[in-house]
C-alpha cells in the first residue's frame, strides 16, 4: 500500500506482507517506480516480515529514506557496508535474530542516523568502536545477552542522549556512555564506565546489584544533573563518593542497606536539590552526626523515610536553611530535641508518623511548634510513655502533664577515654550508663561510625544503690594485641526500648617503638676526603632523627661548614674530614614511644709530622736540657729516639714524656752532646727529623790545683773563704733541719705529707700546655744504658718507670722515700760526703731553691731550675719573690719539686758508685748545694 502525502515525501508500509528477502523487495519496487514513486519516498516500514538479510545494493536506489523500520524480522547478522550511503535519520531493527555487527556496518548513515534500536536481539558482545555515528542521539540495546562491554565500545557518540541497555545481565562495564542501565548485574562504578560522556545529564543504574563506588569515579561526566542508584547493594558512602558531581541536582539512592554516611560525603554537592534515602539503615547518622547534610546548601527536598530513625536532635539538620520538605514517615520516632527543626526557616512540609514518643518534660515544645507552622495534617504522633499517657496523640496532652520523673532512655555517665598504647599491648574501653526503665539493654561498640561485630565486649549491670531503681549498665571493649589498623576514634552505644545514647568518640591511637632501617658503621678514613654515615629508622609515628659526637652536640665539623645532613636522604656528611672530627657520632631515632641509638666511630687517618720544627739547644753543664719533638699524625705515631745515628744510650739522668715526645735529661754533661734524631712512624708512613745539643761549660765552676801541686798564698785565701762558706752554710742547714723536724711532726699528725716515688714531673715554661699536663715520666722508650763493667749496653725496656735502677740490696744505704724531711737530712748527708773525700779538682754547682708552700707531694707540679740568684729577700702571703731581677717567679711547689729531684738524682747517684765500690767517682761527681732558702708562713 503506497500513501502519497507530497511530491517528494512517501511512506511506504509493507509491514505483514511476508517478504522474504530485501532484495526481491527491492525488485519488486523497482517495477513499480514510476507509478508510485518509490525513489521519492521517506519512510519505507517492512516489518513483521521474514527478511533475512540485508542488501546495500537494492538499498542504494532509495536516496530519500529517512526511516526504515526492520523490526520483526529473520535478520540473524549485519555484514560491513550493508547500507549504502542514505539520508537515513531513524532505523528500526528490534526483535530480530541479529548476534553478530561487523564493523563498518553503520559508517555509510554516520552523517545523518539520528536513532538506532536493536532491542530484543541475540547480542552478546559489542565489539569496540561499531557506532561510529557522531550525530546519534537516541540508542537502544535493551534485552539482548550483552554481559561485558569493553572499553571504547561507545566511542564516538559526542551527541548521544539517551542510552538504553536494561536486562542485559550485564556484569561488568568498561566503558558505558549511557543513561539508563536498569535492571542488570552490575557490582560496582569505575570512572572507566563513563570515559567521553562529558555531556552526559542523567544515568540511571537503579535495580542492580552495586555495592561500591570508586574513588573519581564520575570524573567523566561531571555534567550530571541526574543520578539514579536506588535498589541496589550499597553499605556504605564514602567521602569520595560524590566527587565531581558539582551541578548535580537529583540523586536517588533509596532502598539501598547504608549504614554509614562518612563525614564529608555530600560534600561538593552544593547544587542538589533532592536527595532521598528512603528505606536504609541511617539512624546512627540523624541520631549521632554532626551536620550530615550541612554541605548541601541547596537543598529543597529530603527522604528519610523508613530508616529506623529514634530520635531526632539539636544538630541533625543543621546547614538545611533552604529545605523546604522533609520526609520523616515510617521510622519509630521516640524522642525530637527542641529547636530540631527551627533552623529550617522555608519548610512547608514535614511527614511524620510515630507511635513511640516518649511524653516527658523535654517535648513541651512540639504541639505548639507543629500547630504553628501548620503541620497537623502531615503529623501523626502519640505518646508510649509514661504509661499514663501511653496510645494518647501528643496534640492531645496537657502541657502540664509532660513531666520528667524518671529518665527511661539511657544516659551516657562514664565516657570511654582516648588512650596511646604500643603497638602488641591490649587496651580497654570503658563505657557507663544509667536508666530508670527494667527494658533489656543492648551495648555495641562503634569505630569510625562503624559497628565493631567480632569485638571482645564486657557488660554487667547493677543497681545504683538499694533505695534507688536507677540501674547502673557497663560495657567494656577489651582490644587485644593491638595493631596500628586499630587505630580510629572508639564509641559505645547503649539502647532500649526507649533509645539510644552515644558517647563521645575516643580515639586510640597505636605506637610503635623506632628501629634501624639503616645502621651508621665504624668508619675509617684519610684526612681530606668526606666521611658519610648513614641512618635511617622506621616507627609509629616516624621517629625523628638526631645526631651526636661524643656525647654532646659540639661538632667541629658543623662550626666550620663542613658537616651536612640530608633527612631525605638519612645521610650525615662531614667534607674535608679533620684529626678534630674523630670521635664516637650517635644516631638517636625517637617518637613517642620511645628511642633507640646507634654509635659508630670514626677515625681519621693522618701521616706523621712535626707540629713544630726542631729546634737546636744550647744548656750549660749540670742543668736540665729538654728536647721538643712535638708529632701529630692519626693513629698517634710512635716515636724513636737515637743519638748520633746509634742507639740512645738511657741512663738514670734520661726521662721521656708526653707519649716520648719530651726527652728530658737531668744534669747535662759533656757526654750528653750531639745530633739527636726523632722518628716517629703509624701505619701511613715515617717522618723523622734531628736537632742539635750543645752542652756549654758553667761559668760558676771552681778549678782546683793540679793534684799533688802546692798551694800559693792566692789559693790559699780562696780557701779560707771556702772554708768560711761551708761553715756558714753548716749553719744555716743546721737551723733549718729543726724547723724541718718540727714541720715534720706537724704534717705527719694532719696526714698530710707523703713523699711517693712518683714517674711524674713537670716541665720548663717553654713547653706546651697539652704536653705539660700529661707530664708523666711513665712512658719510657726503649734504649740501651751502659752496663756496671762498661764494656757492653744492656737493653732498657720501656716498662721501667722514669729512670734506669738495676736491683740492688739498699738496706744498708739512708734511702728516704717518707718525708720531705728525710730527703734534707739525705742531701746534707751528701754534702758532708762530698766534703769529706777532698774534691777539690771537681766542679760544683750552684743552684738556689724556694718555696713558700706548706704541704706538697714531689714530683706533683712542675718542676723547674733556677740560675744563680740570691737568697729570697722576702716572702709575703705565699708568694715568692726572688732577689735578683729577671730570676723566675712562679709557685713554690714548682722549684720545692726540681729540689726534691735534684736530691734524689744525687741520692741514687752516690748509692749506685758506692755500692759498686767505685769511690774514685766520688771526686767526679760531687754535688755541692751553697744555700737553700726556706720560708715557712
């Protein structure tokens, strides 16, 4: 049947005309063109039909078809390039057989199709990018067996508006620009359903079975104004759940199980204006929640229904200025704060119906505020306690008769308290409550809003006190071995019949002591490179990380630039490292709950110099002469003394200190001169170096007459003022030795004087202060001495003390090692020697000692020669003054010492040639001490 309505626009139907193939069809038409001008027409229906397939060659002949309708068909496939190029704006092929597309099918329409329905089909697959027909804006797939689409299957459609795919049993969407997904088997939403759809305005995913919502998943279509997720699995909403959704206006996601709304949900949703949540499980958010829906500033329309909602308070709406409905049917309302509704000043609507009110004092404001605002139609409320009023409307009620005489609903009395614990200890929560009411109580722990079901929980009950019938409820959360995953903020909640209270949120939090992740280790290194430790330690919550050298914070390194920290990358650098940089650093990793430190050493190695050249020395005959060889280096060299290129011949006058970097030798005698050489060695390397000494003849020596020779009347003179001399000085030591005696009862009884044979001594003023302070004549270098026979050396180890003493028997000798006195009474004894064998060809010295000190040790302080000086002229508050200008004037400890050493040189002296039997020696070394000041304070 052929319509004529123009010229040039026909439809032809030859629907229920059992053609069989679109090619005889087209034949046939072809006929009968001229008469009914097919090749004009617009609409051509041939439905209901038995096509099997389709021919774009009969198709061509038909430039004007704007619509061709192929439902009802055989059509069991659509071949590539099956229709030809047409003007073709809708095609029809529902409820054929169709199970395969082949690419390329629909490319000749994609300048004009503008609606393709394949609904009722046997697809199961969509193969990628097969609608490559931009001007599409209506596309229906519904009721096929399509389980997966694959992403990019919609690639293409930018004008697409409507997308129908419902009761596909579709189970998973890579890519889905669409709108309506009814009733399929998704699970969840991913951003990678909707990629392209940046137009898209309504999605409807209702009577699925979604139960999550990915993080960014509508990053690709923020242009929703509509989005329907309502009989579907969710449980929860996220705060990321919504993001991107900034112009949406409607959102259904009722008839879901929500049980928990996290803080910042709606947040970005400034724009909605419905929001229904009917039929969840939210009481916990009206009840509990700060503001859960304070972000949307805009909303007009509320649905609560159904939601097991109790009560009603202060803060459940807060921010819902402009809400103008709000739906709170089907929930078992008991108890509604004042004021819960007085922020929203626009609302003309609130359903409300509940016959679980609880009538007390605290709902005096709910009948007037109702019929204030005109609520009595829409508001259905009776009272369930007390029982007085019990099945009574609350309209019905006398203000007088909302009394509060007992409390049946829960009250909170012990708060759980927010604790720290260490991570694998057990904690309790403690949690108590109050009521008046015998209904069973119910206890249930909350973290992070969320039901703790598997928890540990205590509770017990008792009465308050005999007299009252308040009942005292406690629940207890026992969390063992806890782990950082049990971190979050804890709250109990205890319900009856009447409500429930909720406590505060306490928040626990989970520590965990630091440990090393990376060690520092001993390092050694050269002077002049950079030193790198490192330290890296793990804990809850990160430890910090601190650093120390030899137990303090004084780095050498850091006051002169040269040290670097790097806390991302946990390295200590020191640059251009120093002898000063070596020491023991520590690294120290502390948080809260406690710290641990790691030590590493660091050594700097450095080979042997002379921290000062050598200088030669000149000494006169019988003094101290001091030889400097101050080494620096790192490990501390060793150093070697020799003496003209040969091994150092030690005697009892050679004292080492300071680690054998002082060689001191005692009574300088010709023998004594030459080159010394100083060698000192580490495992780097050697440096040696030699300096010169120089032993003068002393100026004060008396030559005698040749042995055997007269005596002229000059000498003779010179004898008789000898002789005058010694006697005066006979004197003066005799004087002195009572005041000795005297001063030697009064220390002994103050235990205050003991004389101990010390390896210390003290050195010359010239000497630096670090090395005058070890100022030990322990360290000893090894050496060679001449043995008694003098024909051979004998090896001298360097454990021996300050000097050389081969064993002898001293029993008989007057050894003192007591007292100071002791030592006089042994120096005069020497003088009287030294008189009585007739030295007169030897040379005597003349030195001059003082001391003001009343209790000193020998060998304690440093010790020190004078030259030739006079008598001390006087001696005020303990302090020395000497006669002659230019003579030194230090502590009198220091030149009482050099006496007692002087002493106990000759002392040892004298015992070693007597006890070898050599007394011709005598005459060579004969001491002669002229005169010793003593000043006693």
């Amino acid at each position: 049947m052929v319509h004529k309505t123009s010229l040039s626009s026909f439809r032809l139907d030859l629907g229920h005309f059992r053609l069989y193939c679109c090619e005889a069809c087209s034949d046939a038409l072809h006929l009968c063109a001229e008469t009914c001008f097919l090749n004009a027409s617009a609409f051509v229906f041939r439905a209901n039909n038995r096509i099997s397939r389709i021919s774009a060659e009969r198709l061509s002949s038909l430039v004007a078809l704007e619509t061709l309708d192929l439902s009802n068909n055989n059509i069991m496939e659509v071949r590539a390039v099956a229709f030809p190029p047409l003007p073709l704006k809708n095609l029809l092929m529902n409820n054929n057989r169709i199970s395969m597309l082949e690419h390329g099918c629909f490319s000749n329409l994609s300048s004009s199709l503008l609606v393709l329905k394949l609904n009722k089909n046997r697809l199961s697959s969509i193969p990628p990018k097969i609608f490559p027909l931009p001007h599409l804006q209506h596309l229906e797939l519904s009721r096929n067996r399509v389980r997966r689409i694959e992403g990019l299957t919609f690639q293409g459609l930018h004008g697409l508006r409507s997308l129908r795919i419902q009761r596909n049993g579709i189970t998973r969407l890579m890519d889905v620009q669409l709108r309506q997904l009814e009733y399929n088997n998704l699970t969840e939403v991913s951003k990678g359903w909707l990629y392209g759809l940046l137009t898209l305005q309504q999605l409807h995913l209702s009577h699925n079975t979604i139960s999550r919502i990915k993080p960014d998943a509508w990053e690709f279509c923020q242009k929703l104004a509509e989005l329907d997720l309502s009989w579907n699995q969710l449980s929860r909403l996220e705060e990321s759940s919504f993001v991107g959704l900034g112009v949406l206006e409607q959102l259904h996601i009722g008839n879901n199980r929500i049980s928990f709304i996290a803080d910042g949900a709606f947040r970005g949703l400034a724009n909605l204006q419905a929001l229904d949540l009917k039929y969840n499980e939210i009481s916990w958010t009206i009840e509990d929640m700060n503001g859960p829906f304070s972000a949307l500033d805009n909303l007009r329309k509320l649905f609560l229904q159904g939601n097991r909602i109790r009560s009603v308070t202060r803060k459940s709406f807060t921010g819902l200025d402009l809400l103008e409905q709000l739906d709170l049917s089907n929930n078992a309302i008991m108890s509604v704060q004042a004021n819960a509704f007085s922020q929203m000043k626009k609302l003309s609507e609130l359903h409300l119906n509940t016959s679980s009110l609880l009538c007390d004092c605290q709902l005096k404001w709910f009948s007037p505020w109702v019929a204030e605002h005109a609520f009595l139609s829409l508001v259905n409320a009776s009272c369930a306690h007390p029982h007085l009023l019990k099945g009574r409307s609350v309209f019905a009620v006398a203000h007088d008769e909302f009394v509060c005489d007992d409390f049946p609903k829960p009250q909170i009395t012990v708060q759980p308290e927010t604790q720290s614990a260490i991570k694998g200890t057990n904690v309790t929560f403690v949690c108590s409550a109050a009521s008046s009411s015998d209904s069973p109580m119910t206890f249930s722990w909350k973290k992070d809003n969320e039901i703790l079901n598997d928890a540990e929980i205590h509770n017990q009950a008792h009465l308050r006190s005999q007299v009252s019938e308040v009942t005292e409820y406690t629940t207890t959360l026992q969390l063992r071995h806890v782990e950082f995953t049990s971190e979050g903020r804890y709250q109990c909640v205890i319900s009856n019949h009447f409500g429930s209270s909720y406590s505060t949120k306490a928040k626990l939090t989970v520590h965990m002591l630091p440990y090393f992740t990376k060690m520092p280790m001993d390092l050694t290194i050269r002077a002049g490179a950079t030193a790198r430790l490192e330290c890296a330690a793990s804990g809850h919550p990160s430890p910090q990380i601190a650093w120390q050298k030899d137990g303090g914070t004084d780095f050498p390194a850091a006051r002169e630039r040269r040290m670097h920290v790097m806390p991302r990358d946990d390295v200590f650098f020191i640059v251009d490292v120093k002898t000063e940089d070596i020491g023991v650093y520590s690294c120290t990793a502390q948080n809260t709950a406690g710290a641990v430190s790691a030590n590493a050493t660091l050594t700097v190695l450095e080979t042997p110099s002379f921290l000062r050249p050598l200088m030669d020395r000149v000494v006169v005959k019988g003094e101290t002469a001091v030889l400097q060889c101050i080494a620096g280096g790192s490990p501390p060299p060793r150093l070697n003394w020799t003496k003209d290129d040969s091994p150092l011949q030690v005697t009892e006058r050679h004292f080492f200190a300071a680690g054998n970097q002082l060689l001191i030798i005692v009574d300088a005698a010709d023998a004594d001169a030459g080159t010394y050489t100083c060698e000192m060695s580490n495992p780097l390397g050697m440096e040696r170096g030699n300096l010169r000494l120089a032993v003068m003849p002393n100026p004060n020596c008396d030559s005698g007459p040749a042995a055997g020779g007269a005596l002229g009347p000059e000498e003779d003179g010179w004898t008789t003022v000898g002789i005058v001399i010694i006697a005066v000085v006979c004197c003066v030591v005799g004087t002195s030795l009572v005041w000795v005696v005297i001063i030697y009862h009064t220390r002994r009884r103050n235990e205050d004087c003991s004389v101990t044979n010390t390896d210390e001594t003290n050195l010359p003023a010239d000497i630096p202060s670090y090395l005058s302070s070890q100022g030990t004549l322990a360290e000893r270098q090894d050496g060679f001495m001449a043995s008694e026979s003098g024909s051979s050396h004998q090896y001298i180890s360097s454990s021996t003390g300050g000097f050389y003493m081969p064993p002898r028997d001293l029993n008989s000798e007057t050894r003192t090692q007591d007292t100071r006195a002791r030592l006089i009474l042994t120096s005069t004894s020497l003088n009287a020697a030294c008189a009585s064998v007739g030295a007169a060809s030897s040379c005597s010295r003349k030195c001059e000692f003082y001391t003001c000190s009343s209790a000193l040790e020998p060998f304690d302080h440093m010790m020190m020669q004078l030259g030739d000086t006079s008598c001390v002229e006087d001696c005020e508050s303990g302090e020395c003054v000497l006669g002659s200008s230019g003579s030194y004037m230090g502590e009198s400890e220091q030149i009482l010492n050099l006496l007692y050493i002087q002493i106990y040189s000759v002392h040892f002296t004298f015992i070693n040639q007597q006890t070898t039997g050599n007394t011709n020696r005598n005459h060579e070394k004969c001491f002669k001490i002229t005169q010793i000041c003593f000043s006693f304070t």
